[in-house]
C-alpha cells in the first residue's frame, strides 16, 4: 500500500495540461493498436489479397507521416 501511495505521490504535482496531454497521447497510441488487426480483417473477412492490405496499410503510414511533418 505505501508503494502505490508513495507512486500517486509523485505525479501529484503535475499540472491539469500535463494530464490531459498524457491521456490524450494514451488515445492516440491506443488507436495505434488497431493496424495490425486492420490488416487480419481485411484479408480474412474482406478477401483482400496480402498485396492491396499492403498497400492500403502503407498508405495510412505515409500519411501519418506527412500528417506528422
């Protein structure tokens, strides 16, 4: 019990942006999770060869990382 008291402890006194920054970073990497599973989906249940659900898969890399840019 001491060690989750003296963990919450430490985050305490960070400001109300710095939380909101982490719980939307949080989001933004979960949604990151749904890709490889896209990728299963498209060729299992949408008969899409592994080549187009490359392609499609690449796609959303480049654009998030122009987005990014």
């Amino acid at each position: 019990m001491k060690i989750i008291q003296l963990y919450t402890n430490s985050f305490k006194g960070l400001s109300q942006e710095s939380w909101m920054l982490a719980l939307v970073m949080l989001i933004n990497r979960a949604g990151s999770m749904v890709l490889p599973f896209l990728g299963v989906y498209m060729t299992a249940h949408l008969k899409f060869s592994i080549e187009h659900a490359g392609i499609v898969l690449s796609f959303f890399g480049i654009g998030s990382v122009i987005g990014s840019w």
